[in-house]
C-alpha cells in the first residue's frame, strides 16, 4: 500500500467515495479516513487507528466486501489490489471530526 497514494485519495475523497486498499499480509482489505468512515454506514467492519496515516483504519473480511457490493456502486476493482465503491447518494464529511476521535480516543485507551 502506498501511504502517499491513500493520504492524497482520502484528502480529496468527494464525500461519496470509498477506497479499499488489499493488505496481502493480513490478507484483508482496508480502508482509511473518510472511507473508513463511509464504510461504517453500510457494514460494521473492525475499527483501529492508523498512527502513521493519522487517520481511523477499517479492517474488513470477505462479508463486509459482500455489504459493499450490495450496498454500494462499484466503480473500479483489481482483485486483490484495490476497490472504489461510491455511495449511492453523497454523504459529505459531516459528523466525521467527532467520530475520527472517538475512534482513536479508543485506539489510545488499549
């Protein structure tokens, strides 16, 4: 995964995308930012916080990918390497402040 890349998509994430990046050591997909937190509203994926990235990170198995693709418009895919999703009406950022450090108020805590 390329932090450069995931920093640049997510500062410029329209309010409506979601970006999942492959980790081909945990062999899971994740998703950071404002991704992280579009995918919370559509499945309920293992949350942490990614320090390096400064950012919430969402950890997601097989079934949350599933939820996505039900839930979501595909719009590009390389398996095992990326997905873009986007919501199917825009969401914004609008909440998203209090929720990133809820989540790495949790991840401080452990």
């Amino acid at each position: 995964m390329d932090k450069e890349a995931i920093l640049r998509q997510e500062t410029d994430n329209d309010g409506q995308s979601v970006f999942l990046y492959y980790d081909p050591m945990a062999g899971l997909y994740l998703a950071f930012g404002l991704s992280a937190y579009y995918v919370t509203m559509v499945t309920n994926p293992y949350m942490s916080f990614s320090d390096e990235l400064g950012m919430p990170a969402a950890l997601l198995r097989k079934d949350h990918i599933l939820a996505l693709r039900q839930g979501l418009k595909k719009v590009e895919h390389e398996r095992k390497k990326y997905y873009h999703f986007q919501m199917k009406c825009p969401v914004g950022d609008a909440g998203y402040s209090r929720w990133k450090q809820s989540i790495e108020a949790k991840h401080n805590c452990t």
